[in-house]
C-alpha cells in the first residue's frame, strides 16, 4: 500500500490542505469532520492483508510516511518536520529502528532470540505485543531502566549486576528469560501446539483491525483517515458509518459544553513543569483528560493528560503540544539481573531465596506496590472523571498491584473505560506515555489504491483456492501412490511365496506338483523368480533355467512339452539358456527330446540358433542307444571276466610250481607219501591266517605280491560265480 503523503499542487491544493499539518482526532477542521464517511473497503478487512500483526506500528504506521510530527519527550511539537527515514530494521521480528545503538540493543533482546527459536523450528515470528504476553505470564519484564534513572539502578543493584540499559530492552545474560520460556513450553508434547494458539489469539480478533478508515470529498483522490477504534466504547464501534461519525463529532472539544476554559497551569507548568498532587485543581467536566499507566519490571509510569492541547508560538508559527497534568514515575529493584524475572515469581517456583538482593527486591516490591498505591489513591478524583482509562501491566504480579481488590481500590478491571495500548510500547517513561497519548490522539493518513486493494484479495482469494486445489490433488496423488505402494507389496509377497514353492518342487523333481501347481495359480511357465536381485536367483532366474541347473530331466520336460516354457530366454549375467545350464547328458536328452516333440518350429525363434539345442532325438532313438551301450557295457565286462580268470590260473599255476619247488627244496626227493601226508593233515588243523603266514614263508616281495594278487583273483571269481 502506498502511503506518500499528498502534495499540494495543482487542482488538489484545495483538498491537500488539509494534510499540511498533523490532525488532532478531537480538534478536526469542520469542513473536513461533516464530511468524512466510514470507508467499508478498508474496514471490512482489506487493511489486514498488509501484514498479519494487529499492531499499527508494524502496519500502516510504519507503512505511511511521516507527514506528521511527532511530539517531543518534553510534550513539544516538532513543528512540522518530517522524522527520519527508518536506517535499521529486523527482517526477523519485522521492526524498524531509527538508530543503529537501538537495533543492536534489538539483536541482543530476548525477543529477537525467541524469535530465532520460532524460526529454526519453522514457526512464524512473534511481534511485541505477543512476546510480552508470553513472558507477562513468567512474571517477567523486557522493560529495562530509563535513562534518567542509571543512578537509582546503580545503587538498587550495588554496581554488580551489569545489565545493558537503552531502547527500553535489556540484555540477560545466558538468555534467562528466553530459556524460562522455552522451559515452559517444553512441557506441550506436541510441537505445533503454540503455533496454533497463536493462530486461534489471532482469529479472534480476526476482521477488527486497531484502526477505523474514514474517507472525505474534501480528500484527495484515495486518501483515508485513521482513528483508532480504542478511542470509542465497544457499542459505539458496532455503529453504522453515520452513526460513527456523529460520535467522533461529539467528542471534538468544540462540541463540549465547557462551562470554563482549560486548566491553568501554574509558571511551572507552562515551562514544562509537573504540579505536584496538592497543587492540581479539581477535576471538573470542562477539562475532558485520558489516565495513562504503564507497570512492568520495576517501572512504574502514571500520567493525566488533558485532551485540550497547549498551543504555543514559536518563530511566527502556531504549535501545539501535549498539555500533562500530572506524571510520576516510579523504579524499585525488583527483577533478578542477569537471570530476569521477579523475586516473587521465583519464591513461588523455588523457594525462598535467602540472600542480601532477595530481601531486597522483596521489600522494593511491597514498597512499588504500596507507592503506586499511594499514587492512585491521590489521583483518585481525576481517574474517576477520565474519559478513558489505558493500562500496561506486563505480568500477574503488575496486575495484581493495579487491579487486586484491596481497601481503596481505585482501579476495577470491570471497568468499560479500561483499555489496553493498541500498539507496541517501550519502558514505562513519562516519554513513552507522552509518545503513546500522541499516537493514540493523532490522526493516521494513508494514500491507498482501492482497485488496487480489490484486485489483490481478489488475487489471494484465487490464489487460496489454487492452493487448496493443489493441496486436494496432491493429497489424491499421495493416495494413490500409497495405494499403488501396497498393491506392490502385495504383489511381492505373493511372488515370493511363488517363487518358494516352485524352486522347491524343482530341487525335489516333483514334475506334476509342478506343472499342477503352475496350472492352479495361473503362473506362467517362465515365471520370473521374486525378487530378482537375490544372489540365488541370480544365476536362475526362472523355473526352466533352475531345473536345468539342478539336473532335472523331468522337470525340464514337464516345463517343455506340458507347459510349454520358453527355451530361448538367457540369464542376464552371463546370457545363457535353459539348454547351456544342464549338467549331464539326460538333462540335454530332455531338451533334444522336446525339439522333436514340439517340432523344430516355435514362436520364440530357433531352436538351435536361440535356444542352442542341437538336433533333435527321438525317443526310440533314445532307447536304442540305451541298449547298445548297455551290450556294449555287458561285453565289456564280459571280456575283462575272462581275462581276470585266465590271469587268476597263471598266477595259480606259478603259485603251484613255486610251492613244488619250495618243498622240494625243504624236504628233498624221494620222501614218502606217508610222510606227504602227515603233513597235509598237519595244514589242515592250521587257521587260515596260518596258513597263509606259512605260504608266504620265505618269499620274497615279488611272490607274496603275486600270491596276493592270485587271492584277489579268486575273490573276484567267487563273487562273480554268485551272480
């Protein structure tokens, strides 16, 4: 949105003159008050698009130029010069900063390091406002001391806590009141639980913007007014457009009937002096003022300002400032330095602490409480006549020092008149109310382009919903790759069990529970074996390769004439056929078997060029080759009988002269056979390991060799003469 403020020139003088100097929301020209109407475009939500933040600050104040002066810490008027350009900015926490010294004591805040945190979990910042109700529940402050109290800070704190002072933030040391918070939120288990009560904070407040547009013929063309909406009563905001502005024409100070003038301060005070509580004058209706409070961390901040401005002339030139008339402000030490939060919260969580700095923040919060007290019950008179009542209390101990019902309660957290700083607020200072009242008081100006404004919500409207297209055909496409997912799986298990069962009926050669179980479950002869990266499928990927491997004629030939497998199909190793994996000759009989059985023409190509069987056999031809081999193995056998019982007899016949001889070596001719015979009766009572000890006597290695041999022989002939 653009928001450069209009330059008068040309036809548009007349209308921009009004924009010449800042607009006072209770002091508003009256050719320019009786003719503003409530722009709905802007209020029905179109602002918010600017950014998601409530805040103005960190929406169209920051976004409008500084056509408007903004008020000294003294209550003087700049006179009409612009503020300086914003040098620094935080792209994290969205905030601009007019000094380098302020947006570094920002890096080093608590803030900016929770805000780190949200971002490395993938969370959306948090800007002030909901920081400090975040930490407003810790009992901690991001308040800091003002600069005109270091020397009170100094002896409250002993010279020793060394906390950084300046831009209202104080740097902690380890962090403390960042790690108490994250402490905090550890306890939620789940991990989106305070992104989405940030989100159900924010839609509560949904379409009710901090500031109501008003627009006026007496404008330029796409000029609006901003008022902010705390300025009217809750039924007052429910009014229509006519309705709205006869209240803002009700509370401009021209319309009330004021029996006397504003308040006349003493000497003091128009030199921007504050009178004291015994000097202020009773409160009376002709002097409508507002009650400021801001409470936190040990700082305490009152104001009553009047909405009548003091004007003054200066240099020829007619300015307004703030008309206060009454302030104080308080500082007690009360935060733990270097750890944050209060005393009183940490003897809540740990105990009491028994050290010299807890008793002292001890007493320093009994003692704010009863000077703040104090403080309200003397200007009691003038908050009960204020026209509206803004309080910050960061924390439930603030709260309760402001709000607990006691004996001289002045302030009712029931009160309608009660309302909360629309926007981010710094330390509790007289400054800080001064530049809060100017804010609130002060008339917005934004230049935005309505078609422009349409056609952007028109534009993310359309873009919701091709993001919600987009996140509907992705949640359909997930879908159905989950589904495609477990239909795949399911296949795959169901061709593992296949795979199983076939390779184990083909290791046991069970050729018709093979072809039966191909036949029941309608699997395919070659059936590729699941999964197909294994290492023992590798080599055998299918039923016809792995029966060839393993020797199985007859499941090869069941594969082949029953089921007809395809022969031609390799190994992807090595590529190989079914036919080049057989092992023995009645694997390969099988396959020349079935090339004769199924014909040499085939749908998969040649049976000797892609399959590489060779040709054909038949199955007579098969068995006459049987026989032969098997005459030509009986005769074999048959020839080697005969030569092993003619050897047999030589080595008997050479045993027997051996033996002659031997005896007639021992005996000598001519013995009886009387005595031949004594001794044949002798040899037989011998054992048969006797008698051969007794055979081989005297021979030598050759003839025992021989001798044996000629056992062995007779061996064998016996058992052949079994058969």
């Amino acid at each position: 949105m653009a928001s450069n403020t209009p330059q008068p020139s040309g036809p548009g003088k007349e209308q921009a003159k009004y924009l010449q100097r800042p607009l006072y929301v209770f002091d508003l020209p009256e050719e320019l008050l009786y003719t503003l109407e409530l722009k709905p475009e802007l209020n029905d939500g179109l602002e918010i698009t600017a950014g998601e933040d409530d805040t103005p600050e960190s929406t169209t104040t920051h976004r409008r130029s500084q056509q408007t002066d903004d008020v000294n810490e003294d209550g003087s008027s700049g006179g009409g010069k612009a503020a300086a350009a914003s040098a620094t900015s935080c792209a994290l926490c969205n905030l601009n900063f007019p000094t380098v010294h302020e947006q570094r004591s920002h890096v080093r805040s608590d803030m900016h390091g929770y805000n780190i945190k949200r971002k490395m979990r993938g969370l959306k910042a948090v800007d002030e406002q909901e920081f400090e109700k975040l930490v407003g529940d810790l009992d901690e402050s991001l308040s800091g001391s003002d600069d005109d109290d270091d020397d009170d800070d100094s002896a409250d704190s002993s010279g020793a806590e060394g906390e950084q002072k300046g831009d209202g933030r104080r740097k902690v040391a380890g962090d403390s009141t960042l790690s108490a918070l994250l402490r905090k939120q550890a306890d939620i288990a789940d991990p989106d639980f305070e992104e989405e009560e940030l989100s159900k904070r924010r839609k509560k407040g949904a379409g009710k913007a901090p500031l109501l547009w008003f627009t006026s013929d007496k404008l330029p063309k796409n000029t609006s007014l901003g008022v902010y909406r705390a300025l009217f009563t809750p039924a007052e905001q429910q009014l229509d457009s006519k309705g709205l502005v006869e209240v803002l024409q009700r509370k401009q100070l021209s319309a009330r009937k004021a029996g006397t003038d504003a308040p006349q301060k003493k000497d003091d005070q128009e030199d921007g002096g504050v009178a004291l509580p015994s000097q202020i004058k009773a409160p009376t209706t002709a002097d409508p003022h507002y009650f400021l409070c801001m409470i936190g961390g040990g700082h305490f901040a009152a104001m009553i300002i009047s909405l009548t401005p003091k004007t003054t002339c200066k240099n020829g030139l007619e300015e307004r400032s703030a008309t206060v008339i009454a302030q104080k402000t308080f500082h007690r030490y009360t935060t733990r330095r270097k750890q944050g939060g209060s005393q009183s919260a940490n003897d809540n969580s740990k105990g009491n602490a028994h050290s010299a700095g807890a008793s002292i923040r001890r007493y320093n919060e009994t003692a704010l409480v009863a000077d703040v007290r104090g403080l309200l019950s003397e200007w009691k008179d003038w908050i009960s006549t204020s026209d509206l009542l803004f309080v910050r209390a960061t924390g439930s101990t603030n709260r309760k020092t402001l709000f607990e019902n006691h004996e001289g309660r002045v302030l009712d957290i029931k009160d309608t008149r009660i309302r909360g700083f629309p926007f981010s607020t710094r330390r509790a200072t007289q400054s800080e109310l001064i530049r809060s009242f100017t804010e609130l008081t002060r008339v917005k100006t934004t230049t935005i382009d309505i078609e422009a404004l349409r056609l952007e919500k028109v534009e993310q409207q359309a873009q919701r919903s091709r993001s919600a297209a987009e996140a509907a055909t992705k949640q359909a496409q997930d879908k159905e790759a989950r589904q495609k997912a477990k239909q795949q799986a399911e296949k795959d298990d169901e061709a593992g069990l296949h795979t199983t069962q076939i390779q184990s009926l083909i290791r046991r050669s069970k050729a018709p529970a093979l072809v039966s179980y191909l036949t029941t479950n309608s699997l395919s002869p070659d059936f590729l074996f699941h999964p197909a990266n294994d290492a023992k499928n590798h080599h055998a990927p299918r039923p016809l390769h792995l029966a060839a491997s393993l020797n199985s004629a007859a499941c090869v030939s069941a594969l082949l004439q029953k089921c007809n497998a395809n022969p031609t199909l390799r190994t992807s190793d090595d590529q190989k056929t079914a036919f080049e994996l057989a092992g023995d000759r009645a694997t390969r009989d099988a396959f020349r078997l079935a090339r004769h059985e199924l014909g040499d023409s085939m749908p998969w190509g040649s049976w000797h060029d892609d399959a590489r069987v060779p040709s054909a056999l038949t199955k007579s031809e098969v068995d006459t080759r049987a026989q032969r081999e098997k005459a030509d193995l009986a005769a074999a056998e048959s020839s080697e009988a005969e030569r092993r019982k003619a050897e047999t007899e030589k080595l008997r016949e050479a045993d027997r002269i051996a033996e002659a001889a031997k005896r007639e070596k021992k005996f000598g001719k001519g013995k009886s056979v009387g005595g031949l015979g004594i001794m044949s009766d002798l040899e037989k009572s011998k054992t048969a390991q006797e008698k051969r000890e007794q055979e081989a006597r005297g021979m030598t290695a050759e003839m025992r060799l021989r001798l044996e041999r000629e056992r062995r022989a007779r061996a064998a002939e016996a058992r052949f003469a079994k058969k």
